[in-house]
C-alpha cells in the first residue's frame, strides 16, 4: 500500500479520535507536497523539524504563546497539525473579532496560509513563517520590536514609584528609582544614579506622559505614578493584544485611506502608507451608565454632504432630546430642530407634554442645515450598521479637552475642512465657497476612499511605544479570550534566552 495512502488511513483514525483540529488540511498539505513524512523520516528528526523549533521562538514577540505547539518529532501529524494552527493564528489572528464586537464589519482576507506553507516548506525556510504571513505593515513590525524590548524588562525590578512633588534641583528618595524607569522605559538616554531632580528628567518625565496619553505636565502625579508601575508583564500583554488586532485587517499600503483611532481620540489621513493629515477627534462617550462607544468597523466614504441636516437618530431623540422637551417644548425651536409624526410637521406648543407617555409616542427630529447645526458644516457618510459618521461640530473648544469621548458614537473631526478637500480634490476655497452658499448638497468623491476605525490602545509614533486608556473596556474583554495562555510568562522563558545569548 502506497505510504500516503497508509497515512490518509491513519489521519482518518485520528481525527475521529479527536487528536487534530485540522485533520483535512493535514490531509491536504501532505497530499499538495506529496510526502508521506515531513518531521520524522526512517526514524530520525529532519531539518524541517529543527526549522519548526527555531519558528517556535519567534512566535512570543508576535504574541503568540508557544508551548501548546510543542511536539517531538516523531508526533508527526500532531506538529502538522500545530503548523497549521499557527498559520492561521499569524496571519488571520488567534480569536474571532466578531465573538468580540457585536455587529464588527471587517475586509475579508484571502486565505494564503496553505501555499504559503507548501512553498516555504519546499524552499527549507519554514522559519520565515512569521514574516511571510504576519501583516505587512509599519505598525506591526515596530510592535514586534517594542515586545522584544519589553521581553527583555521582564526581570528587572519594578519598585514602585510613588506621586511626589517634585521642584527642579530636589532631592528626593523617589528621583533615583523614577531616573532608572524612564532609563529603561527609553525616555532618558542614560541612568546617572542621580537623586536630584533635574531638567533632563523633567523633560522625559513629560516625554512619558505624552506617550501614555497624560497631561504633559512634567509633574510626578498620581495619574502618572500609575502608569510607571504598570508592570513590563501587563505592558507586554497590552502589546500581544494590539498584535491581535492589527491581525484582523491590513490597510493597503498604496493610495488613500483613513484611520480613526478611537482610544487616542485621533484621525490619519493616508497616502501611499504615509500619513498626510493629522487631526484630534471626539468619540463616542464612555460614561458609566451611559455607554456610547464609537463601532470598530470598516467602510468606505460614499458621499459628502454639504450643509447637512440632522435627522436625529431615535436612540439621541429619545434619551437627549425629547425628554427636555418635555419639560420645555421652546428647547426644540431654540435649537431650530423640526417635530415629526407619520410624515407630518407639528409645532411643539401644540403638544400636551405634561401628559404625554413618551414610550408610547414616536417623533421623527430633523435639524435645519445651517449655525448651530450638530453635524456642523459638513458630513462624511460611509455605509455601516450603526449609523456613524464623520462629521463636523459647532462645538470646537471640545477638542482642547484632554480626554475626547463625548458623542453618541459618530465622530467628530477638527480638520473636517482639510480632510474633505483631500477626499474630494478641492482646494479649500472652492470648498468653503460651496459651503458658503448654505446649499444642502451631496457629493460623491471620485474614488471611495476606505476608513477604519480601530482600537488599538498600544501604538508606534514617530518611533516612540504609546499606550492609551482602554477606554471601553475592550482589552478586558479580549484578555478574558486569553486566561488560559500564560502568554507573557512564556515570552520571559524567550526573553532568559535572548539574554544568554
């Protein structure tokens, strides 16, 4: 009996055993490289098997825990069968967003993962697994270089650091501890020992808040004491999840493109994989009890609309709006917004609030276009379920907040005059021209440009690691994905070998 056709008979029983998780990709992958064995030949390791250990390494500083995929050599199917398995992980992600975020719409990848492994595997180079199939982005390459530096922190002592005011040429017991932090965190060039507070580590002292999304104060509050004793464990984690995500979608590295960031309040406007605009946002509002979180999504812009109306959505009607209208009905005509019923305009004077059961009774809102307009001037519209935008706001001096999470879930965009004359290849005077005319117009750009609206909490800027509040509790959520895998504890058993080496 031919060998491959022993080890479909002996695949087929260990499936139904329920030792292989992918017994029919097993099955394939031998069949498109017509081996019989690929780990063990004649009783022996191959050279391949050495190259799937030597892969193994470099799974940590992708975020991936190696030790459920170690195998001897001769469990010949199970290690095919954990190859596929990190494949999949590297290049699609280890967890299903959808499982996650409810109504999440990402671009669909095309599955390359099984040639990919054939012609690696012909080619002896199954070590080069990860560079092949992980996203080919910036971003994910600067994090897997910033987990490698966290890796290597994880045995370093993390006293903690303690809030203290703190005057320029101070002495302090805490100066001393907080210099060495910020020396290994890489916002002090060098560690002098020193315990007097000084210039040079004021200054990385406001280099580390601006990183962690803090006030750049220089001042060593309780806010920042908080983010200095973060563990290199729970940062390292931090970034093993951002992996993650950046796994689920790949923005294409020509043309335009935009991303909204929703934990740093931030919007980058692409060309060509490099950023062309930059501008602050406000994002749906995370307040407790009234959570508003802007979708993690991906669209693309269809239409600009020009003097838009503001046809309130019944959720911002019903909670916001008629509530307080209910209480004075003059607030619906102060804020030039027009009361519906089965198509029919009615005045709101008309109306006997005191009595009214607004449960029971449904109100179409619609706001004139024009000053004081919620939307702003101009509107950017995508297809998605959640009825989100992005748009402009009357509302400016919200973006000198600090912190940015105060719509309903569309969001807000200071530079929406820059980014729309770049979307749609207008100068900005003919855009404020067309604006100026208090029209109430579409607009369709001539290419769709593609948005995506992201959640990454760990990011690299300009060289620099930066982290942001899990502002919606998303992390937690992911984290609870990963309870069973130790992913940094096997990442410190890597980081004992980077350092032996």
């Amino acid at each position: 009996m031919p060998k491959l056709a022993i080890l479909a008979i002996l695949l087929f029983a260990i499936a139904r055993a329920g030792e292989l998780k992918n017994p029919h990709r097993v099955q394939k992958l031998y069949d498109e490289l017509g081996a019989p064995c690929l780990w063990s030949c004649f009783g022996h390791p191959t050279e391949l098997y050495e190259q799937y250990k030597t892969l193994l390494e470099k799974l940590p500083h992708h975020g991936i825990d190696p030790e459920p995929f170690r195998a001897e050599y001769y469990q010949e199917l199970k290690i095919t069968d954990n190859l596929i398995q990190i494949a999949h992980s590297l290049y699609f992600g280890s967890l299903n967003p959808s499982g996650f975020f409810k109504g999440i719409k990402l671009p669909q990848k095309q599955d390359i993962t099984s040639q990919v492994l054939v012609r690696l595997i012909r080619q002896g180079k199954l070590q080069d697994l990860p560079n092949e199939l992980s996203p080919k982005s910036p971003e994910y390459e600067a994090l897997t270089k910033w987990a490698q530096h966290y890796i290597n922190l994880l045995e370093e002592d993390w006293s903690k650091i303690n809030p203290v005011k703190l005057q320029i040429g101070q002495k302090h017991k805490e100066v001393p501890i907080l210099r060495k932090r910020l020396y290994l965190l890489q916002d002090l060039p060098t560690d002098s020992g020193d315990d007097t507070f000084d210039a040079e580590l004021k200054q990385a002292l406001t280099e580390f808040q601006k990183r962690h999304g803090l006030l750049p104060s220089g001042n060593l509050d309780a806010k920042t004491a908080k983010e200095l004793n973060i563990t290199p464990k729970e940062r390292l984690i931090t970034i093993f999840l951002n992996l993650e995500k950046l796994r689920w979608v790949s923005p294409p590295s020509q043309g335009q493109f935009i991303l909204v960031n929703i934990p740093s309040y931030e919007l980058f406007l692409y060309q060509d994989g490099k950023v062309s605009l930059t501008s602050k946002v406000i994002v749906g509002r995370d307040f407790a009890g009234d959570l508003r979180p802007t979708p993690i999504l991906y669209s693309q812009i269809s239409h600009v609309v020009l003097n838009p109306k503001w046809y309130v959505p019944t959720s911002i009607a019903s909670k916001d709006i008629l509530p307080k209208a209910k209480k004075d009905p003059t607030i619906l005509q102060r804020k030039r917004l027009r009361l519906y019923k089965n198509g029919e305009e009615i005045d709101p004077l008309s109306i006997d609030w005191a009595n009214l059961d607004l449960r029971k009774v449904q109100f179409m809102l619609v706001q004139d276009s024009g000053p004081g307009n919620s939307l702003g001037r101009i509107k950017l519209h995508f297809p998605n379920d959640f009825d989100v935008y992005l748009h402009d706001t009357p509302e400016k001096h919200l973006f000198n907040k600090h912190k940015r999470a105060y719509s309903s879930g569309c969001i807000r965009v200071e530079k929406i005059r820059q980014l729309t004359s770049e979307i749609l290849g207008w100068s900005e005077k003919r855009l404020n021209s067309a604006i100026a005319s208090g029209q109430n117009f579409s607009i369709a750009p001539q290419t769709k440009v593609p948005i995506y609206i992201a959640y990454m909490t760990a990011f690299d800027k300009d060289g620099s690691l930066n982290f942001r509040e899990d502002i919606y509790g998303y992390d937690k959520k992911l984290m609870k994905a990963f309870k069973e895998v130790d992913i940094a504890g096997s990442a410190r058993s890597r980081g004992h070998q980077t350092k032996s080496n």
